[in-house]
C-alpha cells in the first residue's frame, strides 16, 4: 500500500513538473531572438549578439547597430582604421558627391556651355576695330606661351576624364554600355591621377613668371566699371582686369584648391594621415572647385580664341598685332613705344629659352 502511495506521489510531481513546463514554453521571457530588430537594445551584450546570430543569422541588428556606431574597437592588424568597420560619414559624404554636387554640378556646367554658345551665336566674336597694320608686337617669350600651353592642354586632360569620371556613369554609360564605361574609366581615372602635378608645377610656374604684371594698376577699376569694354572703350595694360581676376581668383586661388586637393587624392603629400574622412574631404573640396575652374576656363578659353579676333596670336606665335595691342591693352602699347618697357623680352641665348624656343616650334 505503502508503495503505490509513493509511486502516485511521484507521478503527481511529474505530472506538476510537465504542466509549469508547459506553461512558461507558453509563456517565454522576451529574448532578442524573438524581439522586434528596433526594440532590442542598443548596445545589447555578446551573449544576446551570438544568440541573434544563430536564431537569424544575417538579420543581427545588435551587431550591426555595433559595427555601424562609429566607435573605434581594438584591432591588432596595423591598419589604423579597421577598428571602425563601417565609417558612418561614408554614406553623408556618398549622398553630398552622387546627390546635390552631381545635380547642381551637372547643371552648372550644363548652362555655362549654352550660355557661351549662345553669346557666340547672338553677339559674335569681338572685331578688331581697326585693320592690322602688320607690324608685330613681342606679346609672350617662348618660355611663357610653353607654360601656357602646357597648363591648357593638362587643364584640358584633367577635365575632360575628371568630367567623365564624375557624369560618365550618368551621361556616357547609358549609351556605350558598362564594360566600354569601365575600361574608358580606368584608363581616365589614371590620365586624371598623373596629370594633376604636371598641371600644379605649371600653375605656381606660371604665377612666378606672371605675378608681376598682374599687380593691380590705376586703370584697373575703370576697366571693370566699363564692363570689360561693353559701356564704352578703357585702355588696359599687359594684362586687363577680367584677365587679372582670371590670374588671381581663377588660377592661383581656385587652381591651387583643386591641385593641392588632388594631391591629397593622389596621395602623395607627405607626412599626411591618409584616414577615410581624409578623403571625403578632400574630394568634396576638389570636386567643387574643380566645377567652378572648369566654368570659368570655359568663358576664357572661348574669350581667348573664338571670341576674341586676333586674341589667339600672341599664344601661336608669341606676337599679337599692333592694332589688337591698341585696342586690347593700349597701355601697353604706349609703354612699349615710349620705351619704359622693353620692347623685347626674349632672351637671345638663354639655356631654358632655347629648349623653350625649340618645343613651342615644333609644337604650336
Ligand atoms: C585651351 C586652353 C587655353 C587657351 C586656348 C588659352 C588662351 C589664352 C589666351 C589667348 C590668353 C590671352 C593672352 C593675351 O592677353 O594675349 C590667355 C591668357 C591667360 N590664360 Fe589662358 N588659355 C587656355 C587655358 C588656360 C588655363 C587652363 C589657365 C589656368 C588655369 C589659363 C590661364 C591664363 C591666364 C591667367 C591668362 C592671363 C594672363 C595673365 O593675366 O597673366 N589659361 N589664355
């Protein structure tokens, strides 16, 4: 008797133990791997992180919400960045270049190309006034038109393949297809890359050989309130103002942004810490002002070829007419006939001229 009451004893703990069990399988305890992605905390510890992993592999928001808080772990590799997996500014920098800067950027570079086009078509080239007499004027030395002309054709380079580098996926790969998109951007991408210090050497040569006659001068101001010749004529001298501003704004300031932006790309500053934020810095500064150099070279390209009758000469040649002289820059002119500048600034048998003299023969 004893013994069957024991064994029903036994197999109402069972029984007991059975249905609690039941119940709280029932009822479990909210863990993460039943928990909604959004209201499992942020931070949550590995324990939860290696449950999430293997109840949904690839859908572990905790860690996820880890690799992208931007905060810096310990790494023992020596790459000094790979403590923080996912850079969360990337993806602001990633909207700003393929969003706003793409959009306003294309436009920009859109209107500034109809807008000489249609100033070419309604207004035409600047005529000279009077017919050329014939008589040359010594207007660059041959070092200075071999500057100039390699500044213009790196200028050129640089932002034929930086234009395609930055529209070409949006403009050109529609049409030529991804594989011809990709090979013509790889080999631009590193026309691009080996152009840039070519075209920054030629920049601070230039400013050297330049600066001088770019000084502001007393005529300067009268010129630009006369709009460049527009409200009436304004004698100028070697340089006009539009040319000056060009000099100061457009190639020094900008030219210098762009190229020491794009040295950083290059990555070949020294003593530099090249981390991530680094270039996303620097490219949103050199994209920028690339687009604003590339529109204002397009306004003095046309100005100093098919917009200007006789503009073109003095880079050919390195002598302008002396009509153009008179019109264009007529203090100048007088400076050199009254001999207070010399009329000849070649020099007959110097080293760096004569190998100038040499390329920009063959050359131009
Ligand atoms: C195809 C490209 C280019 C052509 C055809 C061209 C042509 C010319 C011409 C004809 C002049 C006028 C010279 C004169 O007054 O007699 C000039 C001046 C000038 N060019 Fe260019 N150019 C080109 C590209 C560039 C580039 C890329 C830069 C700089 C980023 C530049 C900077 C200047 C400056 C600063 C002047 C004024 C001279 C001065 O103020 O010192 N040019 N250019």
């Amino acid at each position: 008797m004893m013994h069957i009451k024991q064994q029903l004893a036994g197999l109402m703990v069972a029984m007991a133990c059975l249905l609690l069990g039941t119940v709280h399988a029932q009822t479990p305890a909210p863990k993460v791997e039943s928990a909604n992605i959004m209201d499992v905390e942020k931070g949550s510890d590995a324990a939860a992180q290696r449950e999430r992993a293997q109840s949904q592999p690839g859908n572990n928001a905790p860690f996820w919400r880890a690799v992208n808080s931007d905060e810096a772990h310990s790494v023992t590799i020596p790459n000094k960045e790979a403590g923080v997996l996912i850079q969360k500014s990337g993806q602001q920098w990633r909207l700003l270049r393929n969003g706003v800067i793409t959009v306003f950027g294309g436009w920009l570079v859109t209107i500034a190309a109809f807008g000489i086009l249609f100033l070419y078509f309604l207004k035409g080239p600047i005529k000279l006034d009077q017919p050329p007499t014939g008589r040359k004027i010594e207007r660059f030395t041959a070092l200075e038109r071999l500057v100039h002309w390699t500044m213009a054709y790196s200028f050129v380079a640089l932002a034929i393949t930086g234009l395609f580098i930055i529209f070409g996926k949006h403009v050109i790969m529609p049409i030529i297809g991804h594989s011809a998109h990709g090979i013509i951007l790889y080999i631009f991408k590193n026309v691009h890359n080996l152009t840039g210090p070519i075209f920054t050497l030629c920049v601070v040569v230039f400013f050297v050989m330049m600066v001088k006659d770019n000084l502001p001068q007393k005529g300067d101001l009268a010129w630009l309130k006369s709009g460049g010749g527009i409200f009436g004529h304004v004698d100028a001298a070697r340089f006009n103002a539009g040319e000056k501003l060009w000099f100061w704004l457009g190639m020094t300031i900008i030219g210098l942004i762009v190229a020491g932006s794009g040295w950083v790309l290059d990555m070949i500053v020294p003593g530099l810490s090249y981390w991530r934020g680094t270039m996303q810095v620097a490219n949103i500064i050199h994209v920028i002002s690339a687009l604003l150099i590339i529109v204002f070279a397009m306004g003095h390209i046309y100005i100093g070829t098919i917009g200007t009758e006789g503009a073109l000469d003095g880079m050919k040649t390195g002598y302008c007419d002396e009509s153009w002289a008179r019109q264009h820059h007529g203090i100048w002119l007088d400076d050199i006939n009254s001999g207070k500048i010399p009329a000849s600034r070649e020099p007959e048998n110097g080293p760096i001229s004569n190998i100038a003299k040499k390329i920009v023969r063959t050359t131009t």
